[in-house]
C-alpha cells in the first residue's frame, strides 16, 4: 500500500474504503473483506450511522488496530466546543475504538470555530491522531486557521475526473494539505466511466476504466475510498499499484471538461441541519 504523508509527519494511506450509504449489515459482509483484501484505511462518518458496525467489522477481521488508519466525521450539530468534546468520546464510543486516527468536520456549518479547539484537545489527549475538514470552501478554512495551533491535515472534498480540483489545490498550496477525493468514480456515474480515454488505456494497461481513474488519483497525489459492495470490485480498486499512466496520459485525463457533481452550498442546507440520533444505527 501506497501511504502519502500530512503536514504533521504521519503517513495515510492512499488507498482506503468508503462506507457512504452502506448498511451496517453492509458494513459488516464488505469490510471484512477488504481488509482481507489488503486496505488499511476506512472512511466512515457519524453521519454514515454505521460506525458501530465499522468498530464489530475491524474486530471481525482480525486485524491489529494499529496496522488499520480509521477516519470518522463529526457534523455540524457537534461543533460548539463543549458539545464537541463529548461527541468524540461518544464517536469512540461507537467505534469501540481508543483513539481515531483522523477525524473531520464533516461540513463547512454551525460552529465550527470553538469547536476546532476541542478537536485539538483530543490530539493533545490521544484521542485523535489527525484532524482536518471536508466540503470547507477557502474562506471557511482562514477562519480556523485564524484561532488554529492545529493546521487541518487534510481536505476531503469531491475529487474525480470531471472535477480534478487543481484551481482549489493552487489555492490551498501554503497550507500543505492532503487532498481526499469523494465521489472519486463519480459516485458510480457510467458517462465518466465509459469515457473513451479511460476504455483506450484499460485496454493498454490490462486494468479496468475504474481502475485507471483510481490510480490517475493516485497519481495527482489525491486519497481515495472507493465505495463498493461488489467483491470483484473491492480486488480491482486496491490493484492499481503495478501500473503507471504516462504524463501525456494524465493530461489527457485533466483536459475532460470539468463540472462537479455536487456544489457544496455557503448557507447550511436542511439536511445538515438536521439533528441527528446516532444511537440509532441503520
Ligand atoms: N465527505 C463527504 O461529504 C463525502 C461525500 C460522499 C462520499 N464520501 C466518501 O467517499 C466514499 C466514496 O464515495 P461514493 O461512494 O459516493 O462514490 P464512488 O466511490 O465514486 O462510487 C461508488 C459507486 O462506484 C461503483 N464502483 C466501485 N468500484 C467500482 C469498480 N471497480 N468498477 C465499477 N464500478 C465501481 C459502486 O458500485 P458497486 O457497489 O457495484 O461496485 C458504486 O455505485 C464514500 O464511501 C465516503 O467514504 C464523502
């Protein structure tokens, strides 16, 4: 496995599995397997309501919580700063877990200014290894770096072909960040994975157009965790490391139109707001 390493000195690995929309029954038949597989690195949520089932899932499978690199995300309704600290014990809780080795705010609402102190807290306790944001736009991430002794670790937002996010990174370039990449196939879109350039270097390199768009992530230096609940699919998406797409390759790639999938909106959307119960896992 491929690691890339933060701003902090610690490694993440740069492959992982997703466990968006995935049902604890779900959670508890797939990831087994892809740790079987050989991933290391899970992307689950708070909001994914399927942590207890990650945390029975890592047991099942036997693997040494060290060798295995866990990421949740707190939502907004756990940001104020008092609120914040209690939820990631319950998120630990959940997991069933010591410590999570990186932790996000989740989306770029509520307050997440005051609540930036208690993530840092739960560095400081061991409690959390890394911290960083997901779907932040830049002027929401000056203003945690404005009251910050912690520098965000990584950005979790929409990464994928048809939205290679090269203006952000440019933007973001002082800050160092590693990139995660959502929707990294497009959330399953097959118009991107019929895209004849990805059919034309499959055939090449013997691989998949799934597997040549994870490693042209690979190769923009973006984390990725495909979702899949398909066991050819979970063998495919971690077999892109004896390959490499040629510089004239990748910018083939990086010259499809660009579009994203999803517009993170400034104002909160109703479902964020929402409060959620997350003792009740689906
Ligand atoms: N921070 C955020 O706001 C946010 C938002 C969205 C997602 N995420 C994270 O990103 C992860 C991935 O995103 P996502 O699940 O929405 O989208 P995705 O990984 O881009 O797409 C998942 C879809 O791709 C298909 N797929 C997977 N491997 C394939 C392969 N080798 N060949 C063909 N099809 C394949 C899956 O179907 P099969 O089951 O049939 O393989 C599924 O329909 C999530 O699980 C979550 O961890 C974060």
């Amino acid at each position: 496995m491929q690691h890339f390493t933060m701003n902090n000195g610690a490694d993440i690995p740069a492959l992982g599995f997703g466990v968006f929309q995935m049902t604890s029954k779900e959670v508890e038949e797939h990831l087994p397997q892809a740790i079987a597989a050989g991933y290391t690195h899970i992307d689950t949520a708070n909001a994914y309501f399927n942590e207890v089932a990650v945390g029975r899932a890592v047991k099942a499978s036997g693997a040494k919580r060290e060798d295995l690199f866990v990421t949740t995300k707190l939502f907004p309704q756990s940001y104020p700063y008092e609120q914040c600290a209690r939820d990631i014990d319950a998120t630990l809780e959940r997991l069933d877990m010591d410590y999570i080795d990186l932790l996000l705010f989740h989306q770029p609402y509520g307050d997440y200014v005051s609540g930036w102190k208690a993530m840092e807290e739960a560095v400081a306790a061991g409690k959390v290894k890394s911290i960083g944001l997901s779907n932040f736009p830049v002027h929401k991430i000056r203003q945690i770096l404005d009251v910050a002794d912690i520098t965000p670790a990584v950005l979790q937002v929409e990464i994928n072909p048809y939205w290679n996010q090269h203006a952000l990174k440019s933007e973001l370039a002082d800050l160092n960040l590693v990139f995660e990449g959502w929707y990294p196939l497009g959330h399953g879109d097959q118009t991107l994975l019929a895209e004849p350039v990805f059919a034309r270097l499959a055939d090449k390199y013997g691989k998949t157009a799934a597997q040549i768009i994870l490693r042209w992530h690979l190769q923009e230096g973006n984390v990725t965790f495909p979702k899949t609940c398909d066991p050819q699919h979970i063998k495919d998406n971690i077999d892109i490391f004896d390959f490499a797409l040629a510089d004239d390759e990748m910018a083939e790639i990086n010259a499809l139109p660009q579009r994203p999938y999803y517009t993170v909106p400034e104002e909160a959307p109703d479902f964020v707001l929402r409060h959620n119960d997350y003792s009740q896992q689906v």
